[in-house]
C-alpha cells in the first residue's frame, strides 16, 4: 500500500453539507467530543459503569425499544414478557457500557490484562502462514475488542467500519481506534470492496461483522425466521482459497473481556461456488445465533434484523 493510498483509507474526503446541516453537525461533535473527555477523565471500570447506568435507563424509554421487543418475540417466543424486559434493560446497559469504552479502548488492550484470549495459536498460526483469512464476528459484548485483538497479534488486517452521518464525528471515532492501533479502515460500499480486494491481494487479512440486515443479500435462517444477510465475507474466502475465521467477544466482569478464537470454517469446495458461498453465509449465521443464545444479554438488539414479513406476524 502506498503512503497516498493509506491516507485515502483512513481520511476518506468530506461532503461540505449546507449552512443549517454545518451547524447540527458541530453541535454533535462538541456534545460528543465532551462526552469522550468525560469517559476518558474516569477510571476505566467507572467510565463502563456509567455508560452502563446511563443507557441501562434511557433505553427501554426511548422509540427503538420497540424494536428490541420485536426482535426477542421473535427470537425467543416462548419468553414472557416480564423475562423479555429484564432482558432487554441488561442489553441496553451492556451496549451503554460498549459506547463508553469506545473512548477508552486503548487502555482495554491485551497489554492491560483485562482481556483474555482462548485459542490464541490460531492467531500466531496465522500471523506466521502469511495467508490472509477472512475474520467475521458479530456485534457481541464490546465487538470493538475484536479488530484490537487481532492487530495486537501482529496480523495486517483492514477493519471495516460504518462511516458515521456526521463527518466530525466520523473522525473522533476514527482518531479513537487509531489509538489502539486501528489504521487500515474500509468504509463499507462499492468503494470499501475495491479495497478488501486489493488488500487480500497484498497478503492482508480482512475482518467483517456479519450479523445485520443486508436487503440485497442471501437469504438464510436466523432463529428460524429468513433473514438476508451479506455475502461479501464468504465471496472473499472462496475468491482467495481461505477460510472464515469466526473469533466472539465475551465479557467477563465489568470492563474484562473473553475473547474466543474458534474452530475456522472452511467453504466446501466440491460443491458449486453459488452453493458454496450460501452455505457458508448460513454456517456464519449459525455461529452468531449459537453466541447470541449463550449470552442473549450481550447482542445488539436494537436493530432490525428481521424481515418486515417476519414482523408483521407479530400482534400488538
């Protein structure tokens, strides 16, 4: 990768917007710039804990928590309202806790002790073959942790990313993973394939998340309901001859980590590629579903990740 090309990745241009949209853009930085500051000023276990507090409260208060119910209906129908709201108050603490440790996260790296890796020879095993994988994972406990891990192994991977609306604060966020180590970004899109592709081509690694909507994609089971999910990790594994390498994130105690590199997932050759790569998306989705089920409190449920069909059976 050239400097110029490096520099295109992690500072992609920005649109100037009108005068009314400049203004709302800078009020949300400096409201997010303070609220960085804050997290960042308190100790890391306080930082987690009030992120937890704060969201743990304002969640269940707001529109998406409808969403939130929707999906655990959906998910798990045979829980009872009163299990579905504990459930849903946990989420909304464990992904206020994730919010405020992204302004920390370079003082939750493996260095601090406060994360511990399972199988992490599979890690060296592939720092030291030289061949790149294709990592895929889920928004699981602080999903952050992930990217950290595997760049704290000394394997080159780009991380994809989901530009942020507000180009101010698109950059603090890309500053913040920039100080534990995150460099390579590819914005996802047309342009952000562009770069997997080369960079497999280079011998780096690339790292997904594969658990949310994708309305042009395959269609696969999800808790027994059809979901559309992307099929880009799995196209990238066939393409260069690699495996999935599904790694989860776990926490273990306020801001303490497990993170668990499993057994990888290899793309059945023998059968066509349109088949291979849809059994794959669906043994990915399998993967997140088995995570989701063992800690339910630990996934992002506030986002749609059911078909409207899916939510229309769902009475009042």
């Amino acid at each position: 990768m050239t400097r110029d090309e490096g520099e295109r990745i992690a500072n992609p241009p920005r649109a100037a917007g009108p005068i009314g949209q400049e203004i709302q853009w800078r009020i949300e930085a400096a409201l997010f710039s303070g609220y960085i500051a804050l997290m960042r000023a308190l100790p890391v276990e306080w930082a987690s804990r009030l992120g937890g507090a704060l969201l743990g409260w304002l969640g269940p208060r707001i529109g998406t928590e409808r969403t939130v119910q929707k999906n655990l209906r959906l998910a798990f129908p045979a829980m009872g309202e009163t299990e579905r709201r504990a459930l849903s108050r946990a989420q909304w603490a464990q992904t206020g806790r994730t919010f405020a440790e992204v302004a920390i996260m370079d003082r939750l790296t493996p260095a601090s002790g406060r994360v511990e890796i399972v199988n992490a020879e599979r890690l060296e095993a592939i720092r030291t073959s030289g061949t790149p994988v294709v990592f895929v994972s889920g928004h699981l406990a602080n999903w952050e942790i992930m990217p950290m891990v595997i760049l704290d192994a000394g394997i080159p991977c780009q991380i994809t990313y989901r530009q942020a609306n507000n180009p101010y604060v698109d950059d603090m966020i890309r500053k913040s993973r920039a100080r534990y180590g995150v460099q390579l970004f590819a914005p996802k899109g047309g342009d952000g394939a562009r770069e997997l592709l080369e960079g497999m081509k280079r011998g780096q690694s690339v790292a997904l998340m594969n658990d949310q909507k994708f309305s042009q994609g395959l269609e696969v089971s999800f808790f027994g309901h059809p979901v559309h999910a992307a099929p880009g990790p799995s196209r990238l594994a066939h393409r260069f001859g690699t495996v999935l390498q599904p790694m989860s994130v776990e926490r273990v105690g306020g801001a303490r980590f497990r993170v668990v590199v499993h057994e990888p997932i290899a793309l059945d050759r023998t059968l066509e590629r349109g088949e291979a790569i849809h059994r794959a998306v669906q043994d990915i989705t399998d993967f997140v579903e088995a995570r989701v089920r063992e800690r339910p409190e630990e996934w992002f449920w506030s986002h749609k990740r059911f078909s409207d069909a899916a939510y229309a059976t769902l009475s009042d």
